[in-house]
C-alpha cells in the first residue's frame, strides 16, 4: 500500500552546468538515459517500487520536457490518490527572492505543499543519481531507530572518499561525526571499524567510510522547524551537519550500484554500464521495473547490420553492414549503411522526418534526421535530432580535453558531445 504519511521531494538541481551541454536545452533530470528513459525516471520509478506514489519534483531551470514527461508519464487513478508535480520557481509569500537559492531554500519555498496534516515525514531525494532503492527499508529504519533523520549511507574506500560527505556513527549507527570531502590526512577523523560494517549485514570488503548518498528522511515537524527558523540553503552543508549535532540523525545503510551523474564523464560512463552483460542494474529486473513514458513506435529493424553488447531502443533503423559496439541507440535513430558505431551513446529523435521534410533538407543542403553512410562514431555523445551527412567522422583521435561549442559540437571530459538540432555536414570531421 502507499504510504500516505510520507511525501517524497525530488530536487532536480540547478543549472547542470557540469552536464553541459547536454543541459543547454533541457532541466538535467529531463536529460535521456539508457536509450528511452530520463534521469527522473529513475527516482520516480524507485518511488513507485517502494509504495509512495505522493511525490514534488522541485525544479527552474529548462523544465518544459520535464514537466511534459512528467505530465505524459506518471498519472495514478482516482481512487489512489497519487501524483508527480512539478515545482518550478515561482514568485510566492516565501521570505526571498523567486529563485531558489540552494536545496534547502527550494524546499523552504515550496513549504506549503508538504507542511500538511496526515504528512509525518518528507523523503528528499535528488534527481539525478543512478541506483535502485527500496525506500521502504529505510523508512522502516527510520521508524525503528527513533531517529529525527534518517539518511542513506553507502561504504566506499578511502581513495574515493575526498570526493563525498564521510560521517561517523557510534555502535547503533547515530552519526556523531561528518566532514564534507574531507583530505587524506583528515579521513581517520570519521572512518569506521569495518568488523562494525560487517555486522549491519553489508560486507565491507576493507571498506571503512560511510559516505552520504544525499537521500534523506526527515520528521516533518524537524524539517519545517530548521527551515523557518534558519537562513540554511543547502541540504548537504548547512542542514545535515546542523541536525546531527542537535538531534538524534540514523544511518540507513546500502550497497548496491549507486552513481551520481553529475558530469558528462560520468553520465557517459553510466550510460554504457547499462550496455553490459554484467550491468549494475537490469532493466529486465521484473521486481524492480524503471518506468517511463508509453511511446506507440514500431519495432527496431535490423538490416545485415552487426550489434555486439549495446542497448537499441524502440523505432530504429540500423541499416545493412553498419557495425554497432558497446553503445546506446535512442529512440527513433536512423543509422545508415557501414556506419561504425562504437562506446557512444546516440540519443535518436523526437520525430520521424516526412518525406517534404527530407526534401526541405534537401533543399537547405543539410542531410536528413539520423546518421549518413560510411560515418565513424566513436567515444562521442550524440544528441537528439542530429543532422548527421555521410562519411562524417567523430573521433576525439587528438585527446583533446575540452573545447568549446563550435559547429554544434563541443568536447568535454575528453567526450565529443554533439549538440541537440546540430547539423553536421558529408565529410565533417574533428580538427
């Protein structure tokens, strides 16, 4: 059954400037993932596994896709009582101005929706990690602990520690101890005994940090008193480290694949991940589905072409001798003969192109929707509604680390990343 007493809060960030361009059009948690699905889904569809089917997406930059996916995705019967609502910065009686000024302030200013009767606790969450929760473990957690907040803590080593929030906790797992990405010299400050690790039924392989994995649960009446009461903006620095000092603050602990895809490098990582035989997550996981938006297309066709560990999502053409390794295909994606394909992912297209569409290509010397003969794509991102002519060739060969957007293509991370609606002409070629 849902559970009626916990409204869940998706934050869906600030301006992705990290994810750019991907983000240049589009909210991040809007952005595709795995070939048919968006960053949202992913927390969304952990929500609807887990029985909570009340849920704000908070957001202010480029949501339009975002709220029609929403809108066009996630609709519960009548007599549930459910939603998914998108909340975008609006001018309201909040103190402040109409933007939203950091995580915390986002939620402050949206207080109105959550500060209800019948919600005891508000499950906040971001939207834009990679990972399959049952959020009903932790809140079972939370309600067995006594805690004031409950947050998810995954172990990780300590090379890897300086780039998350390592806390501390005593023998019944209250944290005591937190340094936001801490320095080698200060990790004995909060590392644990791993024996302890061990005994919460997660195998610490040597692991001794518990790293913040930014999902936290918090009583209702706590969370409005912090945010009426303070200035605090931000949920990882100003009102985590606040709570545990002045409240009773519970880990929840996890171990399963968790990623937070905050930069183009790690996007595109997790992207391919999921083309693996060995993928972190499954996607045919019948307990676990990832939900998304219900599309009417045809079956992908396959004409002589050679498809080796990639993921092809629905309505695509990959035409005869194309070679496609290691990648995504999105929706709709048009490839064309002896086109090579490798660890890139080809987002597809919102639309099929007419046929005066293609003559109107035609006519304005650009080539059609999809990807020309004989073109090589290799270690690239591309972007939805491409123009892609023939004997085109993406291939970072001169390990260039970044550039700027020129000619509708900019590399970061190392990555080529092709823009939305760019076009690229036969012959085009990096350098």
């Amino acid at each position: 059954m849902a559970m009626r007493n916990v409204v869940t809060l998706i934050l869906g960030g600030g301006r992705g400037t990290r994810l750019f361009p991907l983000t240049k059009i589009r909210a991040k948690p809007a952005v595709p993932l795995a070939g048919k699905y968006r960053l949202i889904d992913i927390p969304l569809s952990n929500c609807i596994n887990s029985g909570l089917n009340r849920v704000y997406v908070l957001t202010q930059f480029m949501s339009v896709s975002l709220n029609r996916h929403i809108r066009q995705t996630y609709r519960f019967d009548q007599f549930n009582g459910g939603f998914v609502e998108v909340l975008a910065a609006q001018q309201t009686m909040a103190k402040g101005t109409d933007w939203f000024e950091g995580t915390a302030d986002a939620v402050r200013k949206n207080l109105l929706y959550w500060d209800q009767p019948g919600v005891d606790y508000v499950l906040i969450l971001s939207g834009d990690q990679l990972y399959q929760m049952d959020y009903a473990q932790m809140i079972e957690t939370h309600r067995n602990s006594g805690a004031d907040v409950t947050i998810a803590a995954l172990p990780v080593d300590r090379e890897t520690a300086p780039a998350l929030g390592i806390m501390r906790t005593d023998e019944t797992g209250k944290v005591v101890g937190f340094l936001e990405k801490p320095k080698p010299e200060e990790i004995d400050m909060v590392a644990m005994d791993p024996k302890w690790i061990d005994q919460q039924g997660v195998d610490s392989q040597g692991r001794d940090c518990l790293a913040s994995m930014g999902i936290y649960l918090f009583n209702r009446d706590l969370l409005v008193d912090v945010l009426t009461k303070t200035d605090y903006r931000d949920f990882g620095k100003e009102v985590f480290p606040a709570a545990f000092r002045t409240g009773h603050v519970q880990v929840h602990m996890f171990d399963g694949y968790w990623e937070d895809i905050g930069t183009i490098r790690a996007f595109y990582e997790a992207n391919l991940g999921l083309a693996r035989r060995d993928a972190p997550i499954d996607l045919t996981d019948a307990d676990n589905v990832v939900y998304s938006r219900a599309r009417f297309l045809a079956p992908s066709l396959f004409d002589g072409a050679t498809v080796r560990g990639s993921l092809i999502a629905d309505g695509c053409r990959i035409c005869r001798g194309a070679v496609v390794e290691n990648s995504i295909v999105g929706l709709r994606s048009i490839i064309g003969p002896d086109v090579t394909i490798r660890n890139s992912i080809v987002m597809g297209a919102d639309f099929y192109e007419r046929q005066r569409d293609v003559r109107d290509d035609v006519a304005h010397g650009r080539p059609p929707v999809g990807i020309g003969a004989n073109s090589i794509i290799e270690g690239a991102i591309i972007d939805k509604n491409c123009h892609i002519g023939q004997n085109v060739r993406i291939v970072n060969d001169q390990g260039i680390e970044a550039t700027e957007e020129e000619g509708g293509v900019q590399i970061v991370d190392g990555i080529p990343c092709v823009v939305k609606n760019a076009v690229l002409p036969d012959g085009w070629k990096i350098g």
